[in-house]
C-alpha cells in the first residue's frame, strides 16, 4: 500500500462535513470509504451528542471510525465503547442552568446530558438538523431539573448580540471552570474546563500509536480553533465563521460545504479518482 500523505482525517459536521441539508452526501459517503478502504482512520469531532452522530456515521458504513462528541466531552468507536469522558460537575452543572440569566423571549438553554438532549421550549426549527438521525430533544424545566451527566450546556440566541451578555455573566462566574466557546454564531457553548476537541483527539490518535501532527482536519466554528491548531495541517472552510478565520489567518481556505468542498480536496490529496 502507499504511503499516505496522513494518518487520520478529522471533520467536523455542522458547517464542513454536512451538507446544505445537514445531511452527509453521496460523494462524500463515497470519498470516506475509500479512504478507509485505503487504511486512513476517520475521526468525527463536533459539538453534536453520541447518540445523534452515530447514527449519521451509520449510514457512511465504516466500521472502525471514531467519533467525539459534545465538543470534546466525550469519544466513542462505533460498537458503543467510551473511550474518553469528561462531564461537567452536576453541581456546577445545576448552577449555569438554573442561575444563568438570559431573555427567554430570545435565548433558549439546552444541555446533552448522557444520551439525551433537553431543552426549555419546543423549537420546531431545530428539527432540521437532525433529519438524518432522528435524534431528538425532550422540553424540561431547568428551574427543576438535575445535573447529571453533563457534556454540555448551550444556548441558542436569535442574534449573535443575544448571547454577549450569557458569555459575560459565565465567563465571570464560573471562566475559571469551564471550557466556553461557540459552535455558530449562534450557539455558546460550554464543557468543563480543559474539555475541546483537540484534547480529546489527541488522547485518542495517541490510543492508535500516532500524533495529531500526522492528521489532517477540516472545521468551521470557533469551537475547531484548537484543533485546526494542533494537527499536521488544518483546513478552514469557506463558510466558516468570520472570528475563526481571522485567527487561522494563515490556514488554507477551501471550498464550501454546501458543495462537499471536503470530500473534494481530500480526493485531491490522496489521489481518489
């Protein structure tokens, strides 16, 4: 077999490896496969829940590919082994969702909570996002619920405006705890501290007997920054947030997710007719 120019690849979902649809296309089904078949590992690493990505790599059919999920607060392979987890205190937990103010008229709270996704109000727009895998939310109160398991706590705004004040008010009670970040614009988001994408990679690519400095990624939000950092060779999207291309102002740019702009540049680097 030849040598491959990486050992692994790693992708993000949202944004990069998905479509416009927040779907996984054909031709990049196609594309992961032979790079399998080639002996190159595949690493999913979002902000999305096990539960929720699992069922999207299913459909791709690669055995052996290994997934991260809440931004890094969790990695599995595809038989269901955990092999990485770290959960926000239930404490701590409690705190942020019970104590965190924010305008309910604007702002909705969730968190993933072992294999479930809770949510303070039913949000039919959010449904879209997980056509393929039929993961889905359940509406609790947070005033009442229980911390348990924690990967994550986030919240949506309507503007990006409507987040500032959350990011304040957490970065300033509880910056020296967490690990707060966004995954769109959109989206704040916050692990326990140290959790992100990058470490928990690392200590995985490490379990396989390699550096992430031998993996090429693939991201789009401010929650890629650390690892498109830290591997051989990150690649910014095109569509990719505004913040995070100004602070990879020297990683390659590629095409956009819409036109599977992955799949492409990796059948160009590994030679994939």
């Amino acid at each position: 077999m030849a040598t491959q120019p990486y050992r692994a690849i790693i992708s993000d979902l949202d944004g990069t490896l998905l479509n416009a649809n927040h779907r996984i296309g054909d031709f990049t089904i196609d594309t992961l496969r032979k790079l399998s078949q080639q002996g190159v590992d595949i690493f999913l690493a979002t902000g999305r829940n096990y539960p929720d990505v699992k069922h999207i790599i299913n459909k791709v059919g690669i055995a052996d590919a290994t997934l991260v999920t809440s931004n890094g607060a969790r990695g599995n392979n595809l038989a269901g082994q955990q092999l990485y987890g770290n959960h926000i205190p239930e404490s701590l937990s409690l705190s942020i969702m019970q104590e965190t103010p924010f305008d309910p008229k604007r702002v909705f709270i969730n968190s993933y909570q072992g294999d479930e996704w809770f949510i303070n109000i039913e949000i039919e727009q959010l449904r879209k996002y997980h056509q393929d895998s039929g993961f889905m939310y359940q509406v609790v109160d947070f005033s009442t619920h229980h911390g348990r398991e924690t990967e994550k706590v986030f919240f949506i705004g309507k503007s990006p405006e409507d987040l500032l004040p959350i990011e304040h008010h957490v970065r300033q009670h509880y910056g020296e705890q967490l690990q707060i970040t966004y995954s769109t614009p959109l989206c704040l988001e916050m692990m326990n501290k140290g959790v992100c994408k990058a470490n928990t990679l690392a200590e995985l690519v490490k379990l396989k007997g390699y550096t992430l400095n031998e993996c090429i990624a693939f991201g789009d939000g401010m929650n890629d920054i650390e690892m498109l950092s830290q591997v051989g060779k990150g690649c910014v999207m095109g569509n990719a947030d505004s913040r995070l291309k100004a602070m990879l102002p020297n990683h390659e740019r590629i095409g956009d997710h819409k036109h599977e702009a992955v799949a492409s540049y990796l059948r160009a680097i590994f030679g994939i007719i």
